[in-house]
C-alpha cells in the first residue's frame, strides 16, 4: 500500500534563508500524524509547501501517488487535502454558514446542496446555533471550530491542522482533541501542528519532530516523549532569543 | 544625433518636474501607506496660486515657489489632520477612495471659482531658450529644473541629517517600532502629506509657465506621479527621482522618435510592463 | 420571494410612470437614473462582490459605445444589434486583461485598472481610421425600430429610451441576484473576504476573478451602447475618460458595496443631487460625488445600505 501522502526530501528556500532542508515523512491512510518542534522550525512553512502556497525549492510531494509539486492550492484542496491556518482567516463579512458553504462548493455546484452539507457540518462542530452570525463576530474558540467545519466541507481525504488549539482556554482545547479523535475515527487522514505535547500525545499515532528546518526525529509519540535530542531541542529553543 | 541629445535633455529636464510630484506621492505612501490621488490636484492648486500671484502681484512664477511651497504644505496638513488620519487603519481601497474624492473636490472647486477657461501664464522669457552646442533648451524649463534640483537635495539633506528627518525615515521603515522609541507616528504622517503637498505645489509653480492651467490639470499629473512611483519602487525617494526622470526621457524620445500622439501611451505601456513583472520597481528595495 | 416583491413593484410602477408624466426634463432624470444604476450594478460585480476595485471600467463601458456606433457609422447595423458584437469585444478584451492584472493586489490593481482604461482612451484617441479621433463620431441615421414588420419607434421621443433604460437596470438587477446566489457569487465574496483562505478552500482565484470581470465587462458595455444611443455622440475623454470609471465606484461606495440594493440607492442620491444643483455647479457637477464620497468613507464605511442595516440591526437588538 502506498502511503496517502509523501514528503520526499523536500527543502524550501527564502533568498539566502533555508525554512526547511531536505524533510522526508509519509503519512498512511487514516493515520494522525503530529508535527512538531520549536518556534521557527519550519514546520508552516512546510504546510504551505505541500498545499501548494508555494512550491518547494527542492524535493517532490506526492499525493495519493500523483507528484503535485507547484500544483496551486485550489487545485490541491479539490485533489483532497484541505489546510486550516494557525492565524483563523474567517471571511469576516459572510456568515458563519455561508463560510461553511465556500468550502461545500468545492466539490458540488450546487448552492442548496452546499448548504445541506454546511449545515452538517456546522452540527458536527456544535456551530449551528450561530450559523447566521457574521463570522468575523465570533470569539476565537468558535472561530477555531468555524475553521475546522469549513475545511471538513470541503469533503478532505486529508486534513492539514495549523495549531487549531493555540490560544484556546482548556474547555475549548477538550473540545477540539475530540473532534480530531471524532474525525480519526471516521478515518480521516490528518496531519497536526501543535504545541501542547499533552494534546499530540492523545491525538497522534505517530510524530515528526523539525528542528531549524530539518527532520530532527519521526517515531511513535513514546518514542519522542523519550527522545534525549528532542528535549534539548525544545530546551535549546526556550533558553534561546525568543521573539 | 543633435535630435537624440536635444530630446533626451528636454526630456530630463521635464522629467525633473514629474520627479517632483513622484517623491511626494512616494513619501506620503512611505509613511502612511496611503496612495494619495489627489496629488495632481495639489499641483494644480501650485498652478493657480502661482498663477494669482504673477497676475495680481506681479511675483515671478519661479520666486513665488517661497509663497506656493508653505500654502501647500498648510493644505496638505490640514487634509491629513482632518480627513486622512481618519481612515489609516481602513482597507486601502477605502483610502485610494478618500484621497479620489478630495481631489474631486479640489478640482471641481477650481471649475466653480476660476470656471473652466484656459489660461497661460506668459513671462518675458517664456519662449527664449539657451544654446548649448548645436541643442537650445528653453529657459523656463532650465529654470525649472534647477529648482527641481535645489529642492530634491534640500528635501534629501532634511531626511538625512535632521532628527525630524531621522523620525520620518524611521515611520516609513517600521512604524510600530517608530512608536516604541518614542517617535510620534501621527505627527509624522502630517508632516509628510504637508511635505509631499509642498512638492506638488512646488511642481506647480514651476510648470505654471510652460503648460496650460485649467482645473482638470491634475489628473495627468496624479496618473504621471503613479507611473513615476511604481517605476522607482513604492517608498523610495530615490527611485522616484529616477522614475521622473526616465519618464520624462521615454515620454521625449517617443515622441520623437515613435510619434507625438503616441508618447503618453508608451508610457503607460512602460506601466503595465513594471507593474506586471517587477512590481517592487528598479530600486523596490532600498527604501528612502 | 420576500426579496423580491419590492423589487417587482417598484419595476411594475416605474413602468407605468411614462403614463403620467409626460415632461421630457423628467424622463430624462428617469433615464440617466436606469444608466447609473445600470452602471453600479455592473461595476458592483467585480468591486462589490470580488473587491476587485477597478478604476478602468470607462474601458468597457467605452467599447460597448464605439463599437455599436462604428458598425452604425459603417456598415449601418442599427446600435441595439451592433451592441451585441461590441459586448463581446469587451469581454474578449476584459478576460484578455483580467488574465494579467488579477495577480496583481490592492493598490497595484487600482493603478493597473486605471492604466489598461487610459491605454484604450489613447488608442481610441489615435486610431483616427476607426474612431475618427477626438472629433467623435456623431449617430446619424439611427434606424427605426421594427418588430415584424411593424415600426415600433423612430426614436423622436424619449419615451422608447425610458423603457429600454428601465429594462436595462433591471436586467443588471437580475444579474446581480443570480450572481450572488451562484457559486461564483460565494467565490468571488470569499476573494473578497480573504483571498489566501479563499484559495486553500478549492477557489481558482483567477478563473473566478475572470469569470466575474467578464459578466461585469458585458454589462457595462450594454450600458456604454445604451449611453451612446441616447446622447447621440461619443468622443474618446467622454467614453473612455476616468471620470466615468470614477462615477461608477463611488456610485457603488455611496449606496454600500457588494449589495444589490446598494448601488440602486446611491444612484438616486447621486443622480437627484446632481441634477438639484446643476444650475449652481454647471460643469463643476462632480463635486457631489466628491463631497459624498468624503462623507461616507469616513462616517459611513459600508454606504447608505450597510449604515442603514446597522441601525436596524441595533433596533433589534436593543
């Protein structure tokens, strides 16, 4: 079986600045996989890199088999692998149901149809009581959700999460791990960036660890927690300049 | 040959002028990073002034940039502080939206008071001309130019050696960070679109004696400082001083050499083609 | 439903008002009225919903005037067919443009709208075989009307020009409403909203910005041919100039952006002021917009629409 999604030695470039270095993963069907590692390690630079926001310097991403390096995100997203934002981009001006059916569109023509599949989403989450509201009106644990409901709109294969849990008080981050574990189990592939170790440790089957742009370590999240280099990267980090 | 040089310096020489309006557009935006469109209407509201003072009192149109120079800057001021500052957090749309209509309003003002009509600014040396070699420059452009120049290097000597400079300097760069060292940001960004107003009304003057004034003078000029600046680099003084001048170069040679009608189109052309494959302009870079 | 039974009656009694009023100073208001809504309803496509702020839409509006009064000129094609070829020159050459200047953000879009509308003005200016320069081409022998074989009007009143006009605008209306309900009206809001978020959600921001600009080229070449037909002469700054471009934003801007009722709204405001000062300004006329739009940006950011909206939506909530 070949696996759903395939990083191979994949390295991106800023003029002179390497954001990452020859980073190699493949994530199987089903699996949740954590990336993490300290400030600055790269790891959103490579979610832009693999949903096509810009192509990698070096290397190839593979998708279901099909090489999509310098495939535009559109495009990415209707092949089945959807991203959140660390930063929410909410479409201030629209509902909070009609953001919902931007993403429904991306696989339907159909405007009703869209919103019946919004809609669904919207329950999953626990957002349909506020499906009227403007979106740029929410506070930022349902704006968080609203991200996760539009994206799963979007009928994924694959789900890319930037920090869905950064910034949210402890009720909310439960709330979120539950959706994940919810969607795991329906099978849903996903890849997570995340700060909190307690949270990856719960979601995660496996964990890629970056450090200043490069693959530090990859393994089961026992493996990680017990890893001596992956400690002192993290301590490294909070002993350093932090901005 | 003789062609080439005579319309390459006529060319620099007008360019000149169009440098003028570019660093005021490019300072305002350096600072605010608001695109003002009411920049040509500023330099026609220099015409008008410079136009009165010669008509009423008799002042050369050249001296009287001492007069036209703080008007503006007092004009350009009290836009900023009454209107502009309110809308520096807006979707720059809205901004370009603001800066449109003031200048509606400025030039639909000149239509009701001075009406329509052309006028000419006439001088005594209004068509002699200089030779040098075998080409012969017009006076008033020459002047024109030289002022320019005086005024570009004062303007340069204030934002490179005085604290008030070094404060401006610093808003552009980084305005939060300007604001932590105590720079007061929001008096920067008066004094800004006073100086970028003071150099339209100083482009003003000193076209008052070459062109026509009218009230709907100032759209070309606004479309020109546009081209200017995006040629140079949004937010470099220098560039903008570079853009005017190969404006005005391209803008004399097309007509020359390509045909007369056809010179503003080069130049739009010429537009398009920075704006589509080198947006941050020749000099993007290096700011201020 | 609800949504649109206002918008029927008012069209029902719009429609009607040619048998009261008779005076063709008043027809005439009701015309340039159905053109500027006409007008903001097409820009309102592409800036209202996309936010693509253009500034260059003199140049559609331009094309569809010149190319229905050229193919009148010469090969004596009455305007109401010869609008048809001249809508879909403006969209060739819009989707033409769109394809370079939608990457383009912000700002830079705004010069670069304003710069492709002043290219064609000079072209138009220049091409003197075609357009006869700035002289202008004046319509002459506008044929009459038939339907069958039956004439329906020889165009020596003004009423003929106010249905035309009222079918126009409303046609524009409709157009708006089904975009907005379409999927491109959710993609190109989404662009609008966020175009970064809009692309990871499976939106092709070009094809869609695209898609936008040619329905919102077409319809405002229709109005552009409609313009010209009704005046009767066309020259390049008249057409092409910016002022018109100018005209059809802050018409959009006053009545509230990206909203079907917003630009039917500001086009009352903006046509009855104007008008009601004509005599005091003269030629001077565009300072209304000019004052409006100063107002409005700064106290009223979403038009009359959205200031409107907010009250009620405090009413209620209070």
């Amino acid at each position: 079986m070949t696996a759903l999604l395939e990083v191979r030695n994949v390295s991106r470039f800023f003029g002179g600045v390497t954001a990452n270095l020859d980073v190699s993963f493949s994530v199987d069907q089903g699996v949740v996989l954590g990336l993490i590692g300290p400030n600055g390690a790269g790891k959103t630079t490579l979610f832009n890199c693999i949903t096509g926001f810009y192509p990698p310097s070096r290397g190839e991403i593979f998708f279901e088999g099909q090489r999509i390096n310098g495939f535009p995100p559109d495009k990415v997203c209707r092949l089945g692998m959807a991203r959140t934002w660390q930063k929410v981009r909410p479409l201030a001006k629209l509902t909070v149901l009609d953001n919902t059916v931007v993403g429904a569109l991306c696989h339907t023509n159909s405007v009703p149809e869209a919103r019946q599949i919004a809609l669904e989403q919207l329950r999953v989450v626990g957002l349909e009581k506020r499906a009227n509201v403007l979106a740029g009106g929410l506070p930022i644990g349902e704006r968080k959700k609203l991200e996760l409901a539009r994206v799963m709109a979007t009928k994924p294969r694959m789900i890319l999460l930037d920090e869905v849990m950064g910034g949210l008080n402890a009720r909310e981050s439960e709330e979120i791990i539950g959706l994940i574990l919810d969607v795991k189990k329906r099978g849903l592939t996903q890849v997570v960036i995340e700060h909190d170790m307690k949270a990856i440790v719960r979601t995660c089957d496996r964990i890629v660890v970056l450090n200043s742009g490069e693959k530090l370590a990859e393994g089961s999240p026992q493996q990680i927690v017990n890893d001596p280099r992956v400690m002192a990267a993290y301590l490294g980090d909070s002993g350093g300049a932090k901005a | 040959m003789a062609v080439f040089l005579q319309s390459a310096l006529s060319g620099i020489l007008i360019g000149g002028v169009y440098a003028l309006t570019g660093i005021g557009l490019t300072l305002i935006f350096g600072v605010m990073r608001v695109i003002n469109f009411a920049q040509g209407d500023l330099v026609m509201v220099g015409m008008y002034c410079t136009f009165w003072l010669f008509v009423l009192l008799g002042i050369d149109p050249f001296l009287s940039v001492v007069l036209t120079m703080p008007a503006l800057f007092l004009l350009g001021a009290l836009l900023q502080r009454t209107l502009i500052n309110r809308v520096l957090d807006a979707l720059p749309q809205n901004q370009i939206l603001l800066t449109i209509g003031i200048g509606l309003v400025l030039s639909n003002t000149a239509m009701l008071v001075f009406t329509s009509d052309y006028r000419i600014l006439s001088t005594s040396y209004s068509s002699s001309s200089v030779a040098l070699g075998v080409i012969r420059l017009s006076t008033p452009l020459l002047f024109c130019f030289l002022i320019t120049g005086v005024i570009t290097a004062a303007l340069y000597w204030f934002l490179v050696k005085t604290d008030t400079g070094h404060a401006i300097r610093a808003t552009a760069q980084d305005r939060d960070a300007a604001q932590l060292m105590g720079v007061n940001v929001r008096f920067m960004g008066v004094l800004a679109f006073g100086l970028g107003s003071a150099l339209a009304g100083a482009a003003g003057a000193l076209v008052a004696p070459i062109y026509y004034i009218y009230p709907q003078v100032g759209g070309a000029f606004t479309l020109k400082a546009f081209v200017v600046v995006v040629l140079g680099g949004m937010g470099s003084i220098i560039g903008a001083a570079l853009g005017g001048i190969l404006i005005g170069m391209s803008e004399s040679l097309a007509a020359v050499y390509i045909a007369a009608d056809m010179k503003d189109l080069c130049v739009y052309v010429i537009f398009l083609l920075v704006l589509l494959l080198k947006p941050s302009g020749l000099l993007g870079k290096s700011r201020m | 439903m609800r949504t649109f039974l206002p918008w029927a009656v008012a069209a029902v009694a719009l429609a009607l008002v040619p048998l009261w009023v008779q005076s063709p100073y008043a027809l005439h208001i009701f015309i340039l009225l159905f053109l500027a809504i006409a007008l903001g309803e097409s820009w309102n496509i592409i800036g209202g919903f996309a936010g693509q702020y253009s500034v260059g839409h003199s140049a559609w509006y331009g094309l569809g005037a010149y190319g229905a009064f050229i193919l009148l000129q010469r090969k004596a094609i009455a305007p109401w067919f010869g609008v048809w070829v001249a809508i879909a020159a403006a969209v060739i050459i819009a989707v033409a443009v769109g394809w370079i200047t939608f990457r383009l953000r912000g700002p830079y879009f705004v010069l670069a709208s304003i710069a492709v509308a002043e290219i064609i003005r000079l072209a138009a200016l220049n091409w003197k075989e075609l357009t006869n320069g700035a002289e202008g081409i004046l319509a002459a022998d506008v044929p009459p009307l038939r339907l069958g074989g039956t004439v329906i009007t020889d165009w020596n009143s003004k009423i003929p020009y106010f249905y035309m006009g009222l079918g126009m605008a409303l046609f524009c209306i409709a157009v708006n409403f089904l975009v907005k309900r379409s999927k491109l009206g959710y993609y190109l809001q989404a662009i609008r909203e966020d175009q970064d978020a809009a692309h990871s959600l499976g939106i092709p921001l070009t094809l869609s910005k695209n898609t936008g600009l040619a329905i919102s080229a077409a319809c405002t070449a229709l109005a552009g041919g409609f313009a010209a037909l009704y005046i009767g002469f066309i020259e390049p700054q008249g057409v092409f100039g910016i002022e018109v471009s100018i005209q059809m934003v802050l018409t959009c801007i006053i009545g509230g952006i990206g909203t079907v009722a917003g630009p039917v709204i500001g086009a009352v405001v903006v046509v009855l002021l104007s008008e009601a000062l004509r005599a005091s300004l003269s030629s001077a006329h565009l300072l209304v917009y000019g004052v409006l739009v100063i107002i409005v940006i700064l106290t009223m950011p979403d038009g009359f629409v959205g200031f409107i909206a907010h009250r009620l939506r405090r009413k209620a909530a209070a």
